[in-house]
C-alpha cells in the first residue's frame, strides 16, 4: 500500500439478462440435477459460507485503511498490521514490525497532509483456513495535483487468535497496459458456445470490438425455429478503476453494469442493473474455466428490490467447433 516515496498504492451476460431470464431457457430440456446436486454438498457450502465472511472481513479492513489514510491517521493504520509484520515499498525498502509501519505512514502524512487514496480490490486466494492474498491496486492523489500516482499490492492477512490480521505487505509500481491487454486473459472466450447438456437452441458469441479494446457478447435462444432470447454484452477495461467492467442489455429494456475480478481460473461478476419494469436486481456470477472449450457458469447472491433469490444451478458450457 502507499508510501511517502511514491504515493501510491462480466465474460457471458450479466445477472439481469443471464441469471434472471437466459438461465430459465437454459434449463429447459437440460439435465442438470446433477450440477445442482454437487452445489447442496453441506462441506463445500460450509466452506463457502466462511470464505464469504472472511472476505467480507477483508473488505471492511480495506475500507477502516482506506477511511484512516485519508483522515491521516497513521495510529490506526499501524493497529491493522502485525507486531511482526513486514511491508516492503515500492522502492524495495523493507519495514519491519508495526512500529515502523506506523512511522512511515506518519511521515507520509507529514510530508504530504491531505494526501487521499483509493483502493481497488482485484482478488482474495486462500492458503488454507488461516492465511490469504489479497491482490490490488491503491492510488494516491495529493492536494494540488490532477493526476494521481499508483501501485500494485499483495496483502498476506492470517488468521491468529480468531482474528484477521495484516502480516505482510508488497508494492510495486502500476504500468498502465493498452485496454486490449487488460482484456487478454478472457481471450479464450472468443468464439461460439452452448450449453453442453443441450444440442440446439441457445448460442452465446463472443467476438473482438474496437481494436481489441472490447469483447462483444450476443447470445439468442430460440425455440421451433423462433427466437425466444436475445440480448447484448460489451466488455472492457475503465482506466479510472484500474478493472474489467461490462455493460448489458436486453430488447425489453432491461440494462446494467457489472465489475469483473479475477482469481485463478475463476472471474468473479458484481452484478447491478434495472429490470424492464424497473425493478433494481443484483448477483454475484461466477464463470470457471475448465479448459479451453468448457467452462461453468453460476449465478448467485441474487436479488430482486432487496429480496434475496435463490442461487442458480450451475451450467456447463461447450464450445462450438469453428465451421472449414
């Protein structure tokens, strides 16, 4: 995270298209119980349940840092850390234990009062119950200046005594890549897919856009030769969140916008929009590469006006051999 020498610090449609209509026309015909029964596992959903509450702790550690550097608040800070911890700068300095954490964000905001920061979460990967990565990038904006400076960060946070705790931390500094770049490691969508439980009728295809910049999705359900689904999906990089976003929409009107985060081999979609009738839905869609020609999609976390839905069964998707 930040320091005074630099000052730094979704693929298929989103849940209102997919999750609340494409699922339904996917599921027709389609034998997918036995997904479905791996998804009511009470181990797995034991363990998802604590990764969700611990990312949630993870989060709210993000968001007291991110409320104490802005206030110049280097006590608080420093409380966050270890008494053992490391924090290596984007220099190669190392400071070792949280008091000298502390004295380095207290110089920081010495030197540079009204210092702000902004952090942007790219992902969480677990080591076991007790240790996790966090994975971001932190900007820093001082008082008088219209640009803003940024770092990549790794966050080690363990798990001692029953409680979450920051032991080591690793800047490096952010090279802006070209938005097509950024987009790379969805690459592999690029092509025709369908539900692999299902011979016909429903066809998702994704294509290059605007030099590489975008990843268009359109998809179409059909049914007797008439389609019964169809929709829209732009994807790209937005440089001012350093994030993958997306953008959806529906012929009935439906709309909204997603944020992507990557973990392995699984994306992660923060899902929001408007439903036609104006109802406000949100999801958490998760899309896992199998391999080149498969991959899973789950739509989960749902809502309908705060109402919460239940999670969709997963669906596994087969590419569609390119015609010779």
């Amino acid at each position: 995270m930040p320091n005074r020498y630099q000052q730094t610090r979704s693929f298929a449609a989103s849940m209102l298209i997919v999750g609340a209509l494409v699922i339904a026309r996917f599921d027709s015909g389609s034998n997918i119980k036995a997904c479905a029964a791996d998804t009511t596992d009470k181990t797995s959903s034991v363990m998802q349940a604590n990764t969700d509450t611990d990312e949630k702790a993870f989060r709210a550690t993000a968001d007291e840092f991110v409320k104490a550097f802005n206030a110049g608040d280097a006590k608080t800070i420093g409380a966050q850390w270890s008494a053992d911890a490391a924090y290596t700068d984007e220099s190669g300095q190392v400071f070792h234990g949280r008091d000298a954490i502390q004295k380095e964000y207290a110089q920081l905001f010495k030197d540079h009062p009204g210092a702000k920061v902004t952090l942007f979460i790219d992902s969480f990967r677990f080591f076991g119950p007790d240790t996790a990565i966090e994975k971001g990038i932190a900007k820093v904006t001082l008082p008088g200046e219209k640009t803003s400076t940024a770092a990549q960060y790794n966050v080690v946070h363990a798990r001692r005594d029953g409680k979450w705790t920051m032991v080591a931390g690793h800047d490096v500094p952010y090279i802006s890549e070209l938005d097509g770049d950024h987009l790379k490691d969805l690459e592999w969508l690029i092509g025709q897919w369908k539900p692999e439980a299902q011979d016909a009728g429903s066809v998702m295809k994704f294509e290059w856009m605007g030099g590489r910049n975008f990843i268009k999705n359109t998809y179409r359900s059909e049914k007797q030769g008439e389609a019964t689904l169809t929709g829209g999906q732009i994807i790209g990089w937005n440089p001012k969140l350093a994030q993958i976003v997306s953008w959806h929409f529906e012929p009935q009107g439906g709309f909204g916008e997603d944020s992507w985060t990557k973990d392995g081999n699984k994306w992660t979609v923060d899902a929001t929009g408007t439903m036609p009738e104006g109802s406000d839905a949100t999801a958490v869609n998760i899309y896992t590469k199998v391999d080149d020609n498969h991959f899973t999609w789950q739509s989960t976390n749902r809502t309908l006006d705060g109402v919460h839905l239940p999670d969709a069964a997963p669906i596994k998707m087969v590419r569609i051999p390119t015609q010779k």
